[in-house]
C-alpha cells in the first residue's frame, strides 16, 4: 500500500511539473523540449541517442561553466528529486547561509540536486522542462561518454563562432592530447558561477543537425538575450555556508576519459584532504521512492544500483 501511495505521489509531482513544459515560446530555429512523462524508463533498451539527437538535447546547456555542468547532469538523473526540491526551495526563500544549510542537511536528496540551490535559476528550469531533464538523465545514464563528447562537440562549433570566448565571467581553456581537444570552461573568480543565458539556434553557428533542432531555455525575467552569450547575476557557491555542497562537495570532469568526477572534503584530525572519484548512479539512495520511476528492466547491463557514489552530508556518510 505505502508502495502504490508513493507511486501515485510521484505520478501527481511529475504531472503538476510537466503542465508549464512547453510554455514559453521558442525562438525560430529551436526546437520545444520534450513532455514529461509519468514515470522516466531509465535504462530502458532502445533509448540510445544518436549523436544528432545528443547535440538537440544538450544544446542548452553545452556552454555551462564545468562545475555547474557536472552537477546538472547528476541532478538530472534525479528528475523526482528535482521537483520536490524546487518546491521545498520555493516554500523556504526566507532561509539564507548557515539556517538554509542547516534545514538542507535534513534532505535525502542527492549532493547534485541539493548544489543547485546556489544557482535557483538553473533549478527552477529543470523542475519547469522537466520532460528535457527526464530525457537528459537517461542519455547520461546509458552514454555518459557520448553526452559528455557532445558537449565537446558544441564547445568547438561555438568557439569556431567567436562566441565562446574568456571574459570577466567565465576563462575558456583548449588543450589538445593526440588528436583529441577538450575545452573546459571555469568561473574568472573562484567561488562565483555566472549562468550563461544564450539561443543554441544562434550561438553554434549553422547548425549541423536541421532534422534535430536544439532544445532552448528561456532566460529568467530580466535577461534578455541577443546574438551571443548573456550572463546574469553572480552566485557565490564559494560562499561557507554552503558547506556540505558547493565549496566543499562538488562535481567537474574528466574530459579525456568520459568521466563525472566528485569531490569531496574528507576532515582527518583537522585537516582537509579531498577525495576525487568518479561518480556512478546509485538509484538505492531512495529506493522505494523510485521504484516506479526507475524500473528494472531485467536486463543486467542496465543495474545502476552497485554502490556509488550517493551524495548527501559528507559529514554524516551518507
């Protein structure tokens, strides 16, 4: 019974999310992101992206600072996560520093999903295209590399665009190994992320993929966006207060590999050491919960539950 009652809860939380999917209107050259659906089929067989489809779905995002970048794809594996925690997010705006780190800790959710209270904005559109963060969260689990190549990918064409440049927000670095070239992209000053607000239809030149449009994210009220690349206001994740999450608990990568990395600070006899390990899914973080949102197909090579990294209060092993 207590199963089946979550599974209704979860079906109400996705379905009152996917209602605003969709609304805003989409400039000419992009294409509207997906609907959500009830319960995401992660893992499911068939679902591979080709690599068109990829550069569609990570178009809005490509140009993200690396930090920000990594943990959005963990988050986006979360997508149940994502909308519980805008609504706690929305219902506790009078929390600040220490007190909304405090009631933070009290969350099961994911390290990745709780970092992206720094940066509201981000989280309150994912909660919003929720169906693009469901199809996000199932490329990622099944072609991490692949995704992770596409980004590379948009990298190139938008600097070969001059529209990826270093600036007073963000220093863009190339480094070539063999024949392979990765660009990373990192905030100008440390502890302060700068959200990019741009038109992939625009930022990436002639786009390569006409029968795969990419997917667009309308800027918060305010921004406006026009030919290039438009940042809003600084958030401060170096901020202490968020301890356990940005600052002290955050993602990046390791783009020679394919890999999702974390950090964490590990305190031994007063001493910070950081821990950096490749991130896997662990779907057992809640698994009850997520029962009917994750099936298992029967398929093994789909079993994403074997012990990863779980995220949460470094402090408390979670």
């Amino acid at each position: 019974m207590r199963a089946a009652l979550r599974g209704v809860a979860l079906t109400i939380l996705l379905m009152a999310s996917s209602a605003t999917v969709g609304a805003q209107e989409q400039p000419a050259g992009t294409a509207a992101p997906p609907a959500a659906t009830e319960s995401p089929s992660v893992g499911a067989s068939g679902s591979t992206l080709s690599a068109a489809q990829l550069a569609q779905l990570v178009a809005p995002i490509a140009l993200y600072p690396d930090e920000l970048l990594s943990d959005i794809l963990m988050a986006s594996t979360y997508p149940v996560e994502i909308v519980e925690a805008t609504r706690w997010y929305e219902a506790n705006k009078g929390l600040t520093l220490t007190a909304l780190t405090s009631a933070l800790d009290q969350q099961t959710w994911h390290a990745g999903v709780k970092s992206l209270m720094a940066t509201p904005s981000v989280l309150e559109m994912m909660n919003s295209q929720l169906g693009w963060t469901q199809q996000l969260g199932t490329a990622v689990l099944n072609q991490q590399s692949a995704v992770m190549a596409a980004v590379q990918e948009l990298r190139a064409q938008a600097q070969a665009a001059n529209q990826l440049q270093s600036n007073q927000q963000q220093n863009v670095a190339v480094q070539t190994e063999g024949s392979q070239q990765v660009i990373s992209i990192q905030p100008t000053t440390a502890g302060t992320i700068f959200v990019p607000y741009y038109d992939p239809a625009v930022v990436y030149g002639r786009w390569a993929w006409p029968d795969y449009l990419p997917y667009y994210w309308a800027p918060p009220v305010g921004v406006a966006i026009g030919r290039g690349i438009t940042f809003g206001v600084g958030f401060a994740i170096g901020d202490p207060s968020w301890r356990g999450y940005w600052g002290g608990y955050w993602g990046g990568f390791d783009w020679w590999h394919g890999n999702i990395m974390v950090h964490n600070n590990v305190f031994v006899n007063d001493n910070v050491h950081v821990n950096v390990n490749n991130w896997q899914h662990d779907d057992n973080d809640r698994y009850d919960d997520y029962h009917d949102a994750y099936r298992d197909d029967g398929d093994d090579r789909h079993d994403y539950g074997g012990g990863g990294f779980r995220g949460g209060d470094y402090r408390r092993g979670r």
